[in-house]
C-alpha cells in the first residue's frame, strides 16, 4: 500500500489526525480502484492544505476569508481535484456515475455564481468556523456530542445547548439566502409561507396543500425545506449533498457505520426527532405533508447532484475487486409498480424494528487503506437465487434478519438489513419479497437483483467473510405507492431467517 502523507509541520499533522479518514473514505467513493483510491486522496489533502495556508495568511492579513471547517473544506477538495483528473484526461480512474455528474450541469453549481450554489453550502460557509465544524461533525460525521466537545475544547454539560444555538444560526442563515436566490415567481411567492411553516414554533402545523405539492417538484425550494428545518431529520442529507455534492448520502451513510463500529450504537432517541444524549438522531419523518417534503427534500436535493444510468446494479469495481458504493439519494428512482407476479397470500410478518441496526461482524482485512470499518459478508457462488449452497462447500445458515426502515418519504424509503449468521460464511446471498410492489434503486455494501417482488442481495468482494455468530449489513433506497410494509420470505443462501 502506498504511504500516507507526511505531514511537514504542525498544521498539516493537525489536519491529517482530524481529516485522512474521511477524506479517503469520498475518495474511494469517487474512484475505480484502491490505488486510485489513495491517489485522489493524497492529491485532494495537498490542495486542501494549500487552502487552509491561504485562508490563514489573509486571516493574518486582518482579511477574514468565509471558509468551511476542515473536513468539509478537504471532502469539497477531492471533489475539484476528481474535476481536474476528468480535465486532464485521468476520468478512466473515476467512478462512471461520478463522471457523468461532472459533466452536467449540476456539477457547475459548486464553482459557479456564488447565489446559485447550493444552500447548504452557502449557509454553513457564513457561519463561523467553530460554529459549522460543531454542527458538521454531530450532523453528518454522526459523532457523539461528548467526542464533538472534546475534539472541539467545548464543555461537555454544555455543549447540547451550543448546538440548538448553532442550528438556530445555521436556519437564519439559510434563511436570508434563499431569499437572496434568483428565483421565479411562483418559488418567490412560496418563500415566505415556506419560512413560516418551517419555523419550530409550527412544527405541527400542516403545510397549505399547495406548498406541499411545490415542495414535491421544486428542487430549489425542496432543499431550502430541508435547510430550513434543523430538528426535522432532514439536516445531515441537506449538508451532505449541499456541501460535498455527489455522493454525498453514500458518504454520510458510510461515516454512520464508522461511527457505530468504532464508538458503538447511539441509545434510542425520542420519538418527537429532537437530539438527544450523543446526539442522535430521530430517522422516520412522520406526520403532516410537510414533514413528508422536507424529508423528500434530501432526495429531491441529490437527484439533482447526480444522474442516474437506471441500473439496480452498480456492479462489482475493478482494480482489488470494491463495490462501487454509489450515493443512495442521488437517483431517480422508479415510478411505475412493480411489474414482476405478486405471491397470493404472503404469510405476515412483524413490524421492522425501531432499534438502529449495528455493524459488528468480524472485518476482514480490506484490499486497501480504508478508514470506515465495513460490515462483514459474502456472495454466493451459486447461480439461483434462493438455491442452497452445496452441503460440501458451506455449513447450514441458522440466521436472524432485522428489517428496519430508517427514513421514508412520499414515494420511497431507505432501508437497512442486518443478518446474523450462527455460521461462518465465506459467501453470503440474502433475498426476500416485497409486499406491496417496492423496487430499490439503489443498494450498498452489497449488490442488487429484484424480479418481480422478489429481491437478492449478495455480498461484494470487500465484505464476503463472516464469523460464526457475526452480524453483516447492507443499506438501500427504493420507490412505493401507498403502503410499505415489512417484507416477508428471509433466505440467507437459500435458508429460511427468523425476522427478528
């Protein structure tokens, strides 16, 4: 493996204890191979120290430069450093879907007329440094708030309330600059009911039907509804994509994951989606059609980051054989039904879990230098899909499934699956069947297939290997008319799950 920067003085140590990990980890995201992987990140860090020299220098000036906290400020580096490796003809080593982003018009908004940048982006630029990195790392790098006090030398009995003071901030800010977007008449006449609804104080008010079916179709105001709603749920997609761009939800997913396995599960939050002790978080926005736009405004917000090549699949990487983890909020997702048979008469099932699922199987050693812990799998070398494998390759698979809906808005959800097996695997294929004609869009740590209601998730090279009594997961995002209930018929390789 190649080495890791070294860092020339203290500034540049600071900054790599605080943001290597997460800048590799978007790296990976955005390119086909572990070595391309590394490369991105080594060349984004240089740029993003340049950055923070310059920033300084003018600060010793008496010239305040508005600037991003460190690790949003390095993520956006590699997201311009992917730019010029597409430029400079390197596109070959960058993800395709990222490439195609590149290209289009979306990924102009970033350099482009400071007005029409994205709203996350400019807000959390206004405020002050120390004020965005407190709201970044609790929001999007889903660390505890006692972690985020003591990162940031804030006091930890106080630290809850800085942080509703800084959304508070972050929402005014938001604010006036949306009121300062060019916009159309018909958005410029939302505007202000639009801040009036979202206000705390209205909280359980019903949006008017007509804002609510203009947040459904307006992109802009969609993710000013996010913006301007921080204890909504909708705040750390509405920074990641805002901010980052594309992949942006793959990447806030994939810090989650990170967080759980290096620092453990958060405890259950309340119900009313208020933070609560190490900041966590309420997923499932319920209730008014307001709270169902905000939360499809984090959708709304990456479709518009990223097209999509309408495939289920994203298929295995080259280059050390990683999944290309596409963003599972960047694609359009399907809206006709399902058009496979649906099964008579599926047998009932129990509700999804209100609990997070945990990523605690065994890890094996990863193809590179990956920050984010994965959970740990396999895929199947038989060809169908619900086959068991042949007694002298793999032991039986006593196994449990969790099935927990994590977020869902008007027409479609996110999901996460988590088994555990009472077996090793060296290859794992988990498939089930939907109810009420859900298709997914897109899946990560594993790789998908639906037929019909019928859906099979297998293992990707990076997560095939599980300990007996370990635990893998995977995550998804799929479209719905109507109902969403639990799906029914768990196989792990062909043999029947317990839904836990």
């Amino acid at each position: 493996m190649p080495d890791r920067p070294s860092p020339k003085d203290a500034t540049e140590a600071a900054l790599f204890d605080e943001c290597w990990d997460a800048v590799l980890s978007y790296a990976d995201l955005c390119t086909a191979g572990s070595a391309a992987a590394h490369d991105l990140a080594m060349e984004a860090f240089a740029l993003g120290v340049r950055e923070v020299r310059a920033a300084d220098a003018g600060a010793s000036r008496g010239r305040r430069t508005p600037r991003l906290p460190a690790i949003p400020l390095m993520l956006t580096a590699v997201r311009t450093t992917a730019a010029a490796w597409e430029a400079e003809g390197l596109g070959h080593r960058l993800d395709p879907d990222l490439r195609l982003w590149l290209n289009s018009p979306q990924a102009a908004r970033y350099p482009g007329p400071p007005l029409h940048r994205p709203l996350a982006l400019r807000a959390l630029r206004d405020l002050q440094e120390a004020d965005a990195a407190l709201l970044w790392l609790t929001e999007v790098e889903a660390l505890p708030l006692v972690v985020v006090a003591r990162r940031l030398g804030l006091d930890p009995a106080a630290v809850s309330g800085e942080l509703d003071q800084v959304r508070a901030l972050f929402r005014d800010r938001c604010r006036r600059d949306h009121l300062d977007t060019p916009m159309d008449a018909e958005c410029r006449s939302y505007a202000r009911l639009l801040d009036a609804v979202t206000r705390p104080a209205a909280a359980a008010a019903e949006a008017p039907e007509d804002l609510s079916r203009h947040l459904a179709t307006c992109v802009g105001c969609a993710e000013a509804a996010a913006c301007l709603r921080p204890h909504g749920g909708a705040l750390p997609a509405a920074l990641a994509g805002g901010v980052i761009g594309w992949g942006g939800l793959a990447y806030l997913e994939r810090r989650r994951r990170a967080a759980e396995v290096r620092l453990g599960p958060r405890p259950p939050v309340a119900a009313s989606g208020e933070a609560g002790d190490g900041g966590g978080r309420a997923r499932v926005v319920r209730g008014s059609l307001l709270a169902a736009a905000v939360a499809l405004s984090a959708l709304a917000l990456t479709v518009s980051l990223m097209p999509f090549d309408g495939k289920a699949n994203d298929g295995a990487r080259g280059d050390g054989g990683r999944q290309s983890v596409a963003d599972p909020g960047v694609l359009p997702l399907p809206t006709g039904p399902s058009t496979g048979a649906t099964p008579a008469a599926p047998p009932s099932s129990p509700a999804p879990s209100a609990g997070r699922p945990t990523a605690t199987g065994t890890a094996s050693a990863p193809a590179h230098d990956n920050p984010d812990p994965e959970p740990q799998g396999t895929a199947s070398p038989t060809a169908g899909e619900d086959a068991p494998a042949p007694a002298s390759s793999e032991p039986a698979a006593a196994c449990r499934v969790r099935y927990q809906v994590v977020n869902e808005w008007a027409d479609g959800f996110q999901a996460t699956v988590t088994v555990t097996t009472a077996h090793p695997l060296d290859a794992w294929r988990v498939a089930w069947t939907f109810r009420d004609g859900q298709r997914v869009g897109q899946m990560w740590d594993a790789e998908a297939a639906q037929s019909g209601p019928r859906v099979t998730a297998t293992a990707t090279e990076y997560n095939r290997s599980v300990a007996a009594g370990g635990t893998f997961a995977f995550g998804f995002v799929a479209d719905r008319h109507g109902a969403n209930s639990t799906p029914y018929g768990f196989r792990l390789n062909g043999r029947d799950c317990a839904v836990a």
